[in-house]
C-alpha cells in the first residue's frame, strides 16, 4: 500500500509548529546560557512567527480578484479578550447601491506599537446602504494592552 500524502500545512499548524519551537528554544537556551539569552531566542522566534502569519494574511488578501480598496467603509472597535484571544468587532458599511463582500486584514499592536498579530476576517453580504460587522480574533493568546488596525479591506 502506498504512503498516504501529507496534507500541506496551513497558517495555524505553522504557528502551532513554531511556538513548539519557541518552547524547545526557551528549554535549551535557558538552560545553557540563562534567562536573558533564553527572552532574546524566544523573542526572535515569535517575531518570525508574527512575520510568517502576517505573510499568509498577506496571500490570502491576494488571492482577492477584482476587489476594490475599501479600507475607508470599514471601522474597528475596542480589543477585548475572549478566553485566550483577543478579538475585535469589525464593522463595514457597503456605500453601493448592491449588496456586497468584504475581506478584511486587520493588525493587533501592542501599545508600543509592535506588530502581535494579523488575521483575515470575511464579512458577507453586507447589504446596499447598510452596515455588517464580524468579528477578528488573534491567531494566539496576547498578552497586554493590544488595539486593532485596519490593514488593508477589499469589497468584492
């Protein structure tokens, strides 16, 4: 019988994958040369982490075809946390006389104004002359004040 193939890999394996390797990082590290080598390590590994998400966020925003900029129809609210992730509600307004689709890469910062997290949130049918809104959840649990931004959006 032939080996099954695997399946590829999406964005929340990858991460899964990489904050496994932050943990392993953190344990060699720490142990070998102390606890600030250990928060340098782990800090270049969730920077990677953070950058590798953002980059997905970023294809799938591509994959888009015949999306409009539509940044300035869409608004995001107050961060709050829900269990272990943040979240945020998302709302766009279709200023067209049809109803509408709207991709959405909203961006949660730190209160320094660092890069935590991206996620790609769709908000559908969002009728003509009308509001929907959804809502954006981190990839990951973050941890301190966090605000929300939007990225990019796309009506389609």
């Amino acid at each position: 019988m032939a080996p099954r193939p695997r399946a590829r890999a999406g964005a929340g394996a990858r991460l899964r994958h990489t904050a496994g390797a932050v943990l392993l990082a953190l344990a060699a590290t720490g142990t070998a040369t102390g606890c600030d080598a250990a928060k340098e390590a782990a800090g270049d590994l969730v920077s990677s982490a953070t950058a590798a998400v953002a980059s997905a966020a970023q294809q799938k925003m591509d994959e888009i075809k015949d999306g409009v900029n539509a940044t300035g129809d869409v608004t995001a609210g107050a961060t709050s946390v829900d269990g272990d992730r943040t979240v945020t509600t998302i709302t766009a307004t279709n200023p067209k006389s049809s109803a509408a689709d709207y991709t959405v890469m909203v961006t949660f910062r730190d209160d320094g104004g660092n890069l935590l997290d991206t996620v790609v949130l769709n908000i559908d049918a969002v009728p003509a002359g009308a509001s929907g809104s959804g809502t954006a959840r981190s990839n990951r649990t973050l941890s301190g004040a966090t605000t929300a931004e939007i990225t990019q959006a796309l009506r389609h």
